[in-house]
C-alpha cells in the first residue's frame, strides 16, 4: 500500500508540475527586449517581355495587382519600411511605404502599393491604410489563391481591428487558440459603383498547440455596399447600413435590398488539418464558399462539390525540395443551375462573384478578388467589366525548394473553363495550361543585389499559346537601427 502511495504521489507531482509549468494563457508579455529595431529600404526593377496578347498568367497574377497584364511593361519600385520584430512583447509596431511606377503598351501610371501603419497592443491588432494581406488557411507561397480572397488584387485601403494571428484562449493552455477581427475597406478602382465599401469580418479557431496534430476552422464573411449607382442614385451609406451589412440583414433604398439582403454578401468556410513533426508538416485544407442563406456547416451546403480543396508538404532537412502542393478547385454546382423555375426557388445559379447591382461584381480594378482561375474581367474582348466565367474545374501544383543557393517556384495549373449558367449550355467552352519557373538568388559579390527570373507559358484556347520572361533586380538594406 505504501509503494502504491508512492507512485500515487509521483504521477501527481509530475501532473501538478506539467500543469503549472505551462502558464494557463501563454501570451506575448516577457519583459525581456533584445530585439533591435530597424528601418530598412528597398529599390526594385522588374521587366517583362511576352510574345502573347496577355502576359502569361503566371507571371502577374498573385503578385498583388503590381504587374501589368499586358505583354510588355516594367515597374520601379522604392520602399522604406519597418517589420514587426517583438511577438513576444505587449507592444509592437510596423508600417510600410511602398511607391511603384509602372509602364506597359497603354501607357504608364504610378500607385502607392504599400501604405500603411500597424500596431499591436497586447494581443489586438490595428491596422490602417494599403497592406498586402493574405487570408485563409491555404499554403501562402504554393497556392493558386485562397476561395475568397486570393493574392490576385492591388490591396485596398481599409481599417482592421482585431487579434490577427492565432492566440491562446484563456485557461486552455495552449491548446485551444482564436483569432478574428473587422475590416471597413474602400473600392477605390470606382469601375462602376462610386465609392462602394468593403465589409469583412473573419474569426478563427485551432486546436490542438504542441500536439502534433492541429485543427483549424475559419469562416469569412465579406460584402460589396453603399456608393452611388449609375442608375439607382445613392445606396446607402448611413451607420443603420453598416449594421444591415454587418448582420446581412435587408436595408438600404433598393427594393430588392430591403426584401432581401443589403448589399453584395460572399461568405468562406475554411476546414484544415495539420500533422507535424521535426522537420516536416503536412496541411490539408477545404475552402468552401456561399452566397446564398441560410449560413450552414460546411459538409451540409448546397455547393457541396464547389471549393479548394488543397494538401501541401513542407520539410526543412533536405533543401532541393522543400515543399510540395496539389490543389483541386471546382466551382462548377453553384447550388444546381436555376435560381427559380416555374414558381418555384431553387436556391441555385449563384453566379459566383456577380452582382446585378455591383455589376463589376467581385473584382478590383479590373482583377478577381477570389480564385484567379474565376476569371478577371480584363481579360473580356468585348469591355465587359462584369465576370463572364466563373464555372470552371482546375488542377494546380506547386514545388519549391533551394538548390546550392538558387532560390526556386515552380508552378502548373490546369483550368477547364464552362462559363455562367446564365449564358446557356454546360459545354467546355475554353481551357489554359499554365507554366512557371521562377528563381531568385541573393549575389554578395554584386553590391548585395537580389536577382529574379521568371519564364511563364501559357497553352490552350482561353489566352491562346503565349510566353513571356520576367527580370527582377532588387537592392534591399539597412538605414537605420535603434
């Protein structure tokens, strides 16, 4: 009885030392500060040169709306900047100023394409003004884009507020994490609304911390409202909208809005799963989306065939390949081909990313806001500024890795392209292949410079049979350290 006892008492002190150990709400706030503060610069010079009508696809899609679509262009860039450098202090700070200028066959134009200023306090988050922002639980550098917000877009100017990365949840002690937060954006391409806001709102939660398996579930919700309408006049631009927005309840001055929802409401569910170990990580992640209510769980839509569905493979112990992607994208359901037929509401034909009173839809000067392969409006012949094909089932890989120094992408996609319902028939109406091969290498011997290049290919009838080459030469360095 007393050996029994005894073990008793080491199996709970050994619980009892796990337990107190591990602090109950690990979060950023050890007083220790040995991280130094920067302001760095940057100076970028990248050219592209293609024998197509477009530069192929991969070559200036994703790349956050910096490079031109047209075959030849060129951009300089100089940015000056400050990174986050203490995750594990209550505070921190980072902002970034970014001006390019660009020239293509139409002529040439200069935009911000970094302006902003972010703050930490604790564990919340505040940022304002033009960041390059990627949301979703897809792999960042192998995906074709996150379901409803890809890389695809110029970043808007917004205001978020909220925790943006995954933060432990009081007393579960790591194992339960959340993140979430709001956005107020602006559509400042003005193609046909004037003015229209963003709204979106997002909230994460994972499971699992230092398990070696982790769970994680997001769900985004996003809305096109107000501005003024070159038919319908002023939508409605009042706080009580913003609340019809935020609850996507009716509202506004349109009767099709107050019988149904104020605004151009697009939602994502995100379903993942990670399994790590030293060295390596596997994720597989699920990205549905909806446009219609009520809000279900993501297995039990109506578009249950439609989403990303996406695994990739990371390692760190052999370099040549550290990283291995396949992505299956399908928004061909869209919840069945009628919305309503013979007095009866079907619930389908969403149209993914149009709208009839956005009429520009889900795009941002011109670019989809989602999914590249729904495709973006500057690719229509005929001016079109709406989205024409947005029912379409592609394959996508992606590898990369570094061999003795040379820095590699390399990229295949496949995309079957039937177009809308609303347009008639189910028949294959285009398809594209689209190639990358892209390599950076960092030269000390070359006063530190940075060179890119990348040779991109397009095969099929959606762009036609095109390739093009893109150089890249960056110089990247410190002004200043405090």
């Amino acid at each position: 009885m007393d050996k029994l006892r005894h073990h008793i008492l080491i199996v709970c002190l050994c619980i009892g030392h796990t337990v107190f150990a591990w602090a109950p709400w690990p979060l950023p706030m050890d007083s220790a500060d040995n991280q130094a503060d920067s302001i760095i610069y940057g100076v970028e010079l990248t050219a592209v040169t293609s024998s197509g009508t477009y530069a192929p696809f991969w070559l200036q899609t994703n790349r956050f709306g910096a490079i031109s679509a047209q075959p030849h262009s060129g951009n300089l860039s100089g940015y000056i900047g400050k990174a986050a450098t203490r995750p594990n202090r209550w505070f921190d700070y980072d902002f970034g100023v970014e001006l390019t200028g660009r020239v293509d066959t139409k002529g040439g134009t200069g935009f911000f394409q970094q302006l902003y200023g972010h703050v930490r306090l604790y564990v919340f988050d505040i940022t304002i003004g033009i960041k390059p922002e990627t949301w979703g639980n897809q792999d960042p550098e192998l995906s074709s884009g996150g379901f409803l917000f890809s890389q695809n877009i110029h970043p808007m100017p917004r205001i978020t507020i909220g925790i943006d990365r995954y933060t432990s949840f009081p007393f579960t002690y790591g194992y339960m994490e959340v993140k979430g937060g709001i956005t107020h954006g602006w559509f400042a391409d003005n193609v046909y609304i004037q003015n229209a806001y963003l709204h979106h709102k997002f909230v994460g939660v994972r499971l699992g911390g230092k398990l070696p398996v982790n769970l994680n579930y997001e769900f985004h919700h996003a809305a096109q409202w107000g501005g003024t309408s070159p038919v319908y006049g002023a939508l409605g631009s009042s706080f009580g909208d913003w609340k019809n927005v935020f609850l996507a309840r009716s509202g506004g001055v349109m009767a099709n809005d107050q019988l149904n929802v104020y605004g151009n409401h697009i939602g994502s569910q995100n379903l993942g799963v990670d399994v790590k170990g030293k060295g390596w990580k596997i994720s597989a992640y699920w990205q549905n989306i909806f446009e219609d209510g009520p809000i279900k769980p993501i297995w039990h839509t109506m578009n249950l065939s439609d989403g990303v569905w996406g695994i990739a493979v990371k390692q760190s112990r052999w370099p040549f390949i550290s990283g291995f992607l396949y992505e299956f994208i399908q928004t061909t359901d869209q919840s069945g081909p009628f919305h309503d037929r013979d007095g009866m509401v079907f619930g389908g034909a969403d149209s993914y990313f149009c709208n009839g009173i956005y009429r520009n839809g889900w795009n941002y000067f011109y670019r989809t806001i989602g999914t590249p392969f729904i495709t973006s409006p500057l690719y229509n012949d005929n001016g079109d500024i709406a989205t024409l094909n947005n029912r379409v089932v592609a394959h996508h890989i992606g590898v990369q890795g570094d061999i003795y120094g040379f820095r590699y992408r390399a990229l295949v996609s496949h995309a079957d392209n039937y177009g809308r319902y609303q347009d008639g028939n189910d028949l294959l109406k285009s398809r594209n292949t689209a190639l990358l091969l892209e390599v950076k290498k960092h030269v000390p011997q070359a006063w530190g410079l940075d060179f890119s290049i990348a040779i991109g290919a397009d095969i099929g009838t959606q762009f036609g049979n095109d390739v093009g080459l893109m150089v890249t030469i960056a110089k990247r360095g410190l002004i200043w350290e405090y």
